[in-house]
C-alpha cells in the first residue's frame, strides 16, 4: 500500500501496519477434514457478514477430534478480528463469545493487542467502502479474488489514540445496534404475516363454524371456487427478438426476472418495453390495470399486481380478476401454501416445469364474501407495509453508518473524548 494513496490523518494519529498492532494473522483451514452430519461448524466467507456472524447461512460440520486437532495451531477466541479474505472481500466481525467452530482458508482471522487497538475500532475500518477498494485494488483475479496474508499484514489502518478509538467504537455501535433491532423486527413481521395468512385463509375473520373441504378446513360461509371462475386468466407471447421495430417502445413487458428480482408487491416498470407493432405482431396481449401477473413457467407461483397497462412473455399465466374477487386478496391467497402447493403439483414438463392456461384455470381456491376479501387483503397489507417501512428505515441507517465509518476513522470527523 502507497503511503501517497492514503488520506492526511489528524495529529496524534497515524498509519500503521496490520502486522504492527496485531500478534498473529492467520487464515482458515486449508485441507478441511471430511465433513459429518453433525459436530462443529466449518464456517466459510459467505458466514461472515458486516458486524456479525451469520449462523442462518449454510454451513458443514467436522467431527469434534478433527476440530481439537485445528484447535491446536489455528484457534478462534474471543475478540478476535475475522475477515473474509477470498471471494467478497472486507466483511469483518469481532466473535464476541468464545463458541466452538472453525473457518475455511476464505477467512482471516487477526488476533489484536489490544493495549494499541479495540478489535470493534478494526472491525469498523475493514467494513468501510476504502479498505474494501484498497482490498479489491491488491486482489489476485486471476481465479477467485483473494488477498494473500502476507499482503494483508502489509496493509495499513488509521490508529486514533485509544480513548478516541473507544469513543469511535461506541458511536458506531449504537448504529450497529439499530441495525440490529432493525433486522429482528423485519424477521418477526415477516413470521407475524406467515402465520397471519395461515389463520385468516383457514379461520376467515369472525367466523363460529367451519367445513372441510379438499383444500382443508375454511368458514362455513366460504366457497371454494376455480381460478376460471372469478377472472379470465390468459397468457403471453414474445414479439420476434431480432426486429428492432418491435422492441424499445412505451409497452410495459414484464418477464419472470422483473418479478424475481425486484421482490415487489406491484409492478410499475419493466427491463424491458415492446412497440405497438410488437404487439400487433404477437400473440401479446395487453392486460388492464389491476391485474394479477403469476409466473408459470419454471419459476412458478411469483405474482405482481400492475397499476398500469402490461403485457408479459410466455412465462406467465395471467388473471383478470372479475367482480367477485379483490385482486389484493387474490394476490395474497396465491402466495398461500395450500395454493402454492396446488401450482406445484399441477406442474410438469422434460426440460422445465409448466403450467398450462387449462391448468391454472382449474386451481381452486376458497372465497369469502367481497367485503371479507378486502378486510383479510387489508389486513395482510398494512402488515407488508410496516415491514417495508423497516426495510426503509434498515437502509437508511446502513446508509449513515457507512458514512460515519468513513468520516470517524479518518478523523473528517472528531468525537467527543471523556
């Protein structure tokens, strides 16, 4: 690293070596032992996230003597630094209680004297966009990137005196902690809708007496209708690909990615667009606004809800919701187990899975009356948009945070020393 390359510090910091405030840097097992069904966890890269460890990602599992056997030369306690080193580079986190696992080579793992460093002031410098960059820069990208460890340790952090780096480390911690609340909160809305649905497509609102039926138990008052029976469902087409007259015009046309990647509740725009001669030229079709676009062709079981005129490609299976149906109540009921399983089993195909216009038509579904329909819709989507609203507010906090981590440890910005 170029010394020129890195920002003027204020008096009293410096620039030092990773090798000069830590007592060892090492790595993660480079021969991992044959993997078990249970014992230790073997941690890798894709574990180690911004601040924290992520147990809910998948990891393997050695048998506890293999483990003793790492232990010996390559333990992990606490308050050591860990930092992914091979393929995303720059996620650190400081292991705050001593637990038995293991990592892969994909991983650093940095032991600090803490007399000179906090572990969370290094963890906050390695989670920050100009290390990260520095990182990239000095990768090897001849396969997978990675930084090797004697180039790490070669690498150079801005020290801040001790009690400045405890002032740091406490106001970054605050934001991680917000973060944090943040992210439990959206986990638990999102178990409160799923058990939500469950109960209201079972139980309905209000409702004494209840029925079995193929689809399970449901009121007494519902009916189980098909799809055919409450819209007129249609699919889509392609206009030919290699005519340029076709595409690049005002249409919306909405592929099975437009619904996969974004994750959204309503369509309002599409990758990409098709001309009026496109859509004359095709079996397209337009469909009218509220409608309820569902994937049926290898991804399927996806639905969106378009606010505008649409049209969409083959993979898809259309509805056109009729007066007996409230296309949000639609939309959530499609996304319900019971239907979802129905989308499955109706599914096949040699090369991909689909479900033909004739099958989807067939799906059946229980139906409250009209005004049941828009209180259960209700419901679930004041509930989705509370989730939202966190997932607004997670980003923006990431957002602050990211910019106190840069400005706080390069002193741009002072804090408050006791």
């Amino acid at each position: 690293m170029n010394s020129r390359d890195l920002p003027q510090l204020p008096s009293g910091w410096d620039w030092v070596k990773i090798d000069d405030v830590t007592t060892s840097v090492r790595d993660g097992t480079h021969a991992p032992p044959p993997r078990t069904i249970e014992g230790i966890p073997l941690l890798s890269a894709r574990n180690i996230k911004d601040g924290y460890i992520d147990w809910d990602e998948d990891y393997t599992y050695i048998s506890e003597q293999d483990y003793i056997n790492i232990n010996q030369t390559n333990s992990i306690k606490k308050d050591d630094v860990l930092l992914t080193t091979v393929g995303t580079l720059g996620r650190a986190c400081v292991l705050k209680e001593e637990i038995p696992f293991t990592v892969q080579r994909s991983v650093a793992i940095l032991r600090v004297k803490k007399n000179i460093v906090y572990p969370s002031y290094m963890k906050y410098y390695f989670n920050s966009s100009f290390f990260r960059k520095i990182l990239i820069r000095y990768s090897n990208t001849t396969a997978q990137s990675g930084i090797y460890l004697g180039m790490l340790k070669k690498f150079k952090i801005p020290l801040a005196p001790l009690n400045e780096q405890k002032q740091i480390t406490k106001k970054l911690s605050s934001f991680e902690s917000m973060l944090y609340k943040t992210k439990i909160i959206i986990q638990n809305l999102q178990i409160l809708k799923k058990g939500l649905m469950q109960r209201l497509f079972t139980e309905g609102i209000g409702h004494t007496e209840f029925k079995e039926t193929r689809l399970g138990k449901i009121p007494k008052e519902w009916e189980v209708v098909r799809i055919s029976d409450i819209g007129n469902v249609i699919g889509g087409g392609t206009p030919d690909t290699k005519n340029d007259d076709y595409w690049n015009g005002d249409i919306l046309w909405a592929t099975p990615t437009d619904i996969t990647k974004y994750n959204i509740k309503y369509i309002s725009n599409t990758d990409r667009k098709i001309t009026r001669e496109g859509l004359n030229s095709s079996s397209v079709k337009i469909l009218p606004p509220y409608s309820l676009l569902l994937t049926s062709r290898a991804t399927i079981g996806y639905c969106v809800i378009n606010k505008d005129e649409i049209c969409t490609n083959q993979g898809f299976q259309n509805i056109i919701p009729n007066e007996k149906i409230n296309v949000e109540f639609l939309y959530y009921m499609i996304q319900s187990e019971k239907i979802q399983n129905q989308l499955i089993r109706s599914a096949y195909g040699s090369t991909f899975l689909e479900i033909p216009n004739k099958d989807v038509k067939k799906i059946k579904i229980p139906v409250p009356n009209l005004a049941e329909q828009e209180s259960i819709a209700k419901i679930l989507s004041d509930l989705e948009n509370k989730t939202e609203n966190e997932k607004i507010l997670k980003k923006i906090i990431k957002k602050i945070k990211r910019g106190l981590i840069q400005d706080l440890l390069t002193g741009k910005k002072r804090v408050k020393i006791n």
